[in-house]
C-alpha cells in the first residue's frame, strides 16, 4: 500500500483538510514479478538458442561421445572450475576450450591462449606474467603477460605438459592465490581467469617421470575433458566433410561434391593426423580439383590403397583403445561388487588416487 496527501487551503490561507490518495501496489508488484519471469524466460531461451548454435557452427558430430562432450561442455561452461582437455593432436581441443568461454558468462571478455611448447624457454616466462622496467636487458619500459590479458576472462594453456618445472611453481602460486606477479616486480596484482589446460601427452606418465609437479596436477584435474580420436566414430565423419566442403567451397568459390566412393575410403582409413588432417585434405582437394566431383581418384594413395575392411565384425580400434576399453569395464565390475573405492583400490592393487584418477577419466 502507498498513501499520499494534498492540503485543501481556506480563503485565509490555513489548511483546511488533506486529500489523501491510496494506491494498491499488488498489481504493480505482480506485473514486475511477471515481468523479470519473462526476462529469465528470454535469458534462458537465449542461452539455449546460443548453445545450438554454438554447436552446429563450431562443433560438428553425430556420435554419441561427440553429444557427450557437448552435453559435458555446457554443464561446466558456466563455473568458474579449471579443466583440462585432454587428447591428440588435431582431435580439436582448442574448438572445445573456445565453446567453453563462449557459452561461459565470460563469453564478451578476453580468451587467451598460449601454446607452453612454441615458445622458447627463456621467453615464456615474461610471456606469460609479464615484467618491470628493468627487470631485465632490454626491458624498456613494463609490459602486462598475457595472464594480466586475460584478465575477467579465459586463459587456454595449450600443451600444458611442456611448461618448465620452474615455472609450474608460479603457476601453481597464480592458480592457487588468484595473483601474479610479473617478472622483476614485488607488487601481485589480482586476478580473475578462468583456466583450461589442454595436452596432448599423459600427465600421470609425467607426474611419474618428475617432469610435471603432482600438486599442480590435481590443481588442474578438477574437470578433465578426455577427447577420443577421430575415425573411431564414423558417424562424425559425413557431417565434418559437408561442413568442411562448405566452408572451402565458400572460401575458393567453388562448388565442389565428393562422392559415395569418397565417404566409403573415408570410413576405412584410420586418421593418423585426425579432425585436423580431414580439413587440410579437404582444402587441397578443393583447391586442386577442376572438375565439381572429387572421386576416389582425387585422394591421397594412402587412403585411396586402404586395405578392405576386415571381415570382423564390428569397428577394428587400436590397440590402446581396446586396452582402456578392458580396463574400464574391469575397473566398473570392481566397483560393482565393493562397498567403497578405497576398497575397490585394494581389490584391484592400484593406490587409491590412482583408482580417483581412473575413475574421473573414465567418468565412471
């Protein structure tokens, strides 16, 4: 309820009486109540339409792992919780670290990456968290790292298994203190970023070798992201070519198809150089072929001679995958029939973190 007055005057001035109005405020605060319900409706609609679209222009698949993945990408999306992605080159980690910020509530501020590997090791330190006027020869004047760039948004750190051991320490320092400090400088400065480590080598072997701190390895095991080689799941194979095609039938002005015989040489090779090796061959035919069909006789002799499928049934994997695919299942059977993991741990002879290890990789 709100109440206002109005003096009425006499003649001589002096107040009369008071007009008093009263105004129900239930309506009014049943259309604001109505009103921020339809902005959430809008916000979430928004933020499912933007999904959707983030899938089908970025990220292309219809397997059930490559669903999982995108189901697993908007689930975290929106914390502020590290991840690391882990897999093969050219299985496209950096495609999935870019979905992340961008259906992230960091979507509209920076996403920084550095690649731990491509730069020298005598620069990748004042790469990464910047330096002083000074703090070293030809140090000129200050300069932010790319830590500080990031600041409010994300931080890729590709091939995260090649950074120095001296420099794991400062990052497990920033990781846990949300500080940096630069190079030749006394002052932290704050930070807000979200990190997502990605690598393409096994961290446990590693963390095993002394060449990667086992503190910052569980830093940075809060949300592993395990992506599996391309060609193991053929029903990813015919929508990456129509989208790959597409985009460099739009790029050289062409209007390239591939045929049947293409998608069948396709399904049998193995793609050693995965995703990545897929889309540069397909730049190359579409440059290269006159014609507006590319047949079998376009590609590569590697892949055109594919030996014929094995008489097997089923898809033929590599020896690796039919090794983790056992122990998967072991380990479940395992955990079936105990009454805690630490139990399972003994059952199965392994130490107890490494059964977590096992069991966060294997989303079990």
């Amino acid at each position: 309820m709100f109440i206002t007055s109005k003096p009425v005057y006499r003649s001589n001035g002096e107040i009369q009486c008071f007009i008093a109005n009263y105004y129900d405020l239930s309506s009014l605060n049943h259309l604001y109540t109505e009103h921020m319900r339809n902005m959430e409706m809008k916000y979430t609609e928004l933020k499912q339409l933007r999904s959707q679209f983030l899938h089908t222009d970025d990220w292309i698949g219809e397997s059930q792992s490559t669903k999982h993945l995108q189901d697993l990408v908007t689930k975290v999306a929106n914390t502020d919780a590290v991840i690391t992605i882990i897999g093969e080159s050219g299985v496209g980690k950096e495609i999935i670290a870019k979905n992340i910020h961008k259906q992230s509530n960091r979507h509209d501020a920076a996403y920084i990456q550095i690649n731990c590997g491509a730069i020298p090791e005598n620069l990748i330190e004042s790469e990464l968290f910047g330096y002083e006027k000074g703090a070293f020869t030809g140090a000129q004047s200050s300069r932010e790292g790319l830590l500080e760039a990031a600041n409010g948004g994300t931080l890729l750190l590709d091939e995260i298994g090649e950074m120095p051991l001296h420099l794991q320490v400062k990052l497990l320092r920033v990781l846990q203190t949300n500080e940096v400090t630069r190079v030749g400088g006394t002052k932290p400065r704050k930070l807000d970023v979200r990190f997502i480590a990605a690598t393409n080598k096994n961290l446990d072997d590693l963390v095993q070798a002394g060449q990667f701190r086992v503190d910052l390895y569980y830093r940075l095991q809060v949300i592993p992201i395990s992506i599996p080689r391309y060609g193991n799941e053929k029903k990813d194979i015919r929508p990456l070519v129509d989208y790959f095609l597409a985009k460099y039938n739009r790029k050289y002005h062409k209007k390239n198809v591939v045929t049947e015989d293409v998608i069948e040489a396709f399904y049998h090779y193995s793609w050693p150089g995965n995703i990545r090796q897929l889309e540069n061959l397909l730049e190359h035919l579409v440059i290269l072929t006159e014609r507006p069909e590319i047949d079998v006789d376009s590609l590569p002799s590697e892949i055109r001679q594919n030996p014929e499928p094995s008489t097997l049934d089923g898809p033929i994997h590599s020896l690796k995958h039919v090794k983790e695919q056992a122990e998967k299942e072991h380990i479940q059977k395992v955990l079936r029939h105990s009454t805690s993991i630490r139990e399972a741990a003994k059952v199965l002879r392994v130490d107890h973190s490494t059964l977590v290890r096992k069991i966060q990789r294997y989303e079990l």
